[in-house]
C-alpha cells in the first residue's frame, strides 16, 4: 500500500525553505482525509506522516533500523496491502499456508461466476453506487476462497456473531487493515523522533533559541545588552554588525563556546523601520541561530522571524529598565550655575528641592511599572509557556506533532507579549511609558536644574493617563475572556 505524500514537511536539506510550515501546508494533511475514502479515514493522517517519516529517515541513511530484522538477507519484508489480504482471508474463512502471500495470489486468474453461496457479496456489490469493474473482480477472488453458508431458511438470514456472513465487510477491512497502519506508524515515527532527540539534539537546539532569542539565559544576554545600552548612553556609534557580534560572542563563549560559530547579528537599515520612537532604537538587531538540517525542519526561518519580534520587544523592556537603575542620585542633585540663573530668569515656581523630591518619585512610579511588565514577561510569559512547552514536547510521538507544538509555543509567546494585532492599542500604551522612562533618564542625568516644574508635571500626568488606560483596557478584556493571560499583567 502506498502512503499518500503531502508537502508539510520537507524532507531533504535542499527542500528547506522559509515557509516550510505556512498555514496552508498545515491544512494539508486534514484537507487530504476529509476528501479521502471513508475507510482510510481514521489512519490515513497516520499514513500520511508515516510515509514522510519513512522519507526522512532514508535521507538520514537510517531506514534499516525501522524494517524487521527476522528476515533473511534476501527476504522481501510483507507489504501492507500483503499483510492486510492475508489477514482479510483469514477472517473470511481461507486458510493460508504461505507466510506472507504474495500480491501475485491475489490478482491472479479470477473467475467473475459468483456462486450461490456468495449472496451478501452479491447484494453489496449490487447496491446503488459508483460502478468499479475491478473493485467487483477483486472482491470476487477473495470472496471465492471463503466457505459461506448458503441460505437456506430465507426468512432468518442470521448466522452466529464472528462469521463473515454477519459483519460487514467495512468493518472486516477496518480490522484487518487499522492494526497494521498503526503499528508501522509506532515503529516509523517514535524512531524518527527518537533520532532527532538524542543523535541531532533537538531538545538542545529548542534551548539555545530560547537562550538567545528569549534570554532565559539571563547572564548572557545581561553582558551582551549592557554594552550597547552603555554606547547608546555615551552617544557613540554602535551600529556595525561587527562589534555587536564580538559582544554577542564575548558573553557566550565562557558558557557555551559551541554556540558561538552558529551566532551572528544583522543590522537592518533603520529607515525600514516605521517606528522612529526612541525606544525602538534597538529593533534594527536581529539575531541569526544557524540550525543545521534535518532540525531547521522544526526551526524554521519563519520561526526565527517570530523569534526576532519576541527579541527586540524584551531588548525595549530590557533597555528602559536598564536607563532606570542607573540613575544616580547625585548626578539628579549636581549644582549647575548657569541652570539655575536661566531657571531664575524664567520665574521658576517649583523650588528646588521640592523638584527633587518630584523626581525621585517619579523615578520610583517608573520603576515599579517597569518592574512589574518584566517581571510578567520574564516570569508568567517566558518561563510558564516554556514549562507547558517542555511537557507538551515530551509527549509528541510524531515529527508533525513537534513542528505544531513548536509553533504554536512561538506564537503563544508572541502574542503574550503583546505583539498580536489586537493588542495593539495596549502596546501603544506601554511604549509611551517605555520612551517616557528613556526622556527622564536624559533629564535626570542633567541634573535638577535643568528640568522646569511644568515638565515634571507633564511627565506624572502622561504616566497616570496611560497606567489608567492600561487598567481600564486590560479590565475590559479580561471580562470579555479574549486574553486570560492580561488577567495577571492588570
């Protein structure tokens, strides 16, 4: 019996592309078996992905290790359709004395003259339908071996359970035919997963991703982002993929010194960008992980592009807390002279110390709300997800399973992180609290002198409208049940 091929996974190095898994590959294989014979519907999913693993693991050179090792060196295994013919004779009443009947016995001489004895065969073959000459001849060589009872009361036409004159024959070939697609589909596909797990260390691919792309690997990335948000600080030009990617390979080599020939950073130009805030300064870094084949499989480059988005968000999170802890309480309090002169020119109201005081708290607000969304990202988004992500991983018996649960783990955190379209107004929202922290850490560092009462009032008002936005919105939609996630952000 031959399996079905879809394109849902591709199978050869050559074949891998960016959109390997796009939405409308994924309905492939159910598109496929709601169309498909009503008898092969419950296993042809099966067949399908055992078909493609079958595939795979030729590729691998690894086929030998799923075929029967009990046969001879020039003994052909039983195909399916052998073994499911050998099993549909047994349960009609033929008994068999070859171990594996060839295909040859069951499409030889026929004889289309259906005797008195096959009546249920008649009468199945005559009802209303599609007519299928060859279907009636095959149907009619395997029925011809059977022994049925002629009926001879035709009035009770019932025969004991278990004789082939009672069952239908879409259930006699569902049983014969299920257990066997089921086994190969154990056999195929738990190896070929089992392969990926232990010999091409998939589970430790999954882990660099989230090392780097979701900095779970808190320590790396600290040393990694520090120093371009210090260049950022010092207005120097840091830009140049080149020194970003020898800061990258600094912070991981002394940890994971493997990793660091698959690393690379890429600069995008930022005038791709439609976003000129201050805050998404950092977006034009992306981060390339070379994930070797047959990995890049599950891993895909639209993975990674997903992946990036999750990255340049936590580095706005990671940045605007950055600039907050490093504020320095002395550099706030600086005497400067000539500020003070301008500041007396312009009649300011709000005494000195009285604007320190504003800053500090101010600073304080800040952090907390900052704190918080981290602490929610890093916590209840990142860690949570990867923990449901690991169980669900561990469960997966096929190479299909895996590519959905990791996909479906990506775009869980994407959207989490409220980069999904229909959280849009709410990002908007913590943005302005993202680009106002970097504008008061560049007030700050000037000192108090230089910073007019108006605009700290300006500044705790824009905080307060967009922290009650952010409540009343998130309020909302935990009522209406869309994200049950935002229940622990609010």
């Amino acid at each position: 019996m031959e399996v079905a091929h879809t394109s849902r996974f591709p199978l050869t190095n050559k074949t891998i592309t960016s959109a390997s898994i796009s939405s409308q590959q994924s309905d492939s294989i159910e598109f496929i078996v709601s169309h498909g014979p009503k008898l092969l519907q419950p296993i042809l999913a099966d067949a399908i992905l055992t078909g493609k693993s079958m595939e795979m693991l030729e590729n691998l050179g690894r086929i030998s290790e799923v075929q029967d090792t009990s046969l001879g060196v020039f003994e052909r295994p039983p195909s399916l359709f052998e073994l499911f013919v050998s099993d549909l004779r047994a349960k009609l009443g033929e008994k068999t004395h070859s171990k594996h009947p060839s295909s040859e016995s069951a499409s030889g001489k026929i004889s289309t003259k259906i005797t008195h004895g096959d009546g249920l065969l008649t009468k199945l073959l005559q009802m209303k339908g599609v007519k299928d000459s060859l279907l009636t001849i095959n149907s009619a060589s395997l029925m011809s071996h059977c022994k049925i009872p002629a009926d001879k009361n035709k009035t009770d036409r019932s025969v004991p359970d278990g004789k082939c004159g009672l069952s239908p024959l879409l259930r006699i070939c569902e049983s014969c035919l299920y257990p066997h697609m089921r086994a190969r589909y154990q056999t195929v596909c738990i190896k070929l997963v089992h392969i990926l797990k232990t010999e091409y260390h998939l589970i430790s691919c999954i882990q660099a991703m989230q090392r780097y792309y979701l900095m779970s690997s808190g320590e790396i990335m600290y040393d990694f982002y520090t120093q371009i948000f210090h260049k950022m600080s010092k207005k120097e030009e840091w830009r140049e993929a080149s020194l970003l990617e020898m800061y990258l390979h600094e912070a991981v080599t002394p940890r994971y010194p493997s990793d660091v020939s698959r690393l690379s950073v890429v600069v995008k130009s930022p005038s791709s960008f439609h976003d000129k805030s201050p805050i998404s300064a950092t977006d034009c870094i992306n981060l390339n992980y070379n994930v070797p084949w047959p990995l890049n499989v599950v891993i895909s480059g639209k993975c990674q592009e997903l992946y990036n988005s999750i990255f340049c968000f936590l580095l706005q999170v990671k940045r605007a807390k950055y600039v907050q802890d490093e504020l320095k309480f002395e550099d706030l309090a600086r005497e400067q002279a000539v500020a003070r002169l301008a500041h007396e020119d312009d009649n300011e109201t709000m005494p000195r110390h009285k604007r320190i005081h504003r800053c500090q708290l101010f600073r304080f607000r800040l952090l907390y709300f900052i704190n918080s969304l981290h602490n929610y990202i890093m916590t209840r988004i990142l860690h949570s997800t990867g923990l449901e992500f690991a169980t669900q991983l561990e469960g997966a018996t096929d190479l299909e399973q895996i590519i959905s649960i990791h996909r479906g783990y990506v775009q869980a955190i994407h959207e989490r992180c409220l980069l999904h379209h229909k959280l849009s107004v709410l990002k908007e929202a913590v943005m302005k609290v993202l680009n106002l922290s970097l504008t008061f850490s560049l007030l700050w560092r000037q000192g108090v002198d230089f910073i007019h009462g108006e605009t700290i009032l300006s500044m705790e008002t824009e905080l307060t409208r967009c922290i009650h936005f952010l409540a009343v919105f998130l309020n909302n939609v935990i009522k209406r049940g869309s994200f049950p996630h935002c229940e622990f952000l609010s």
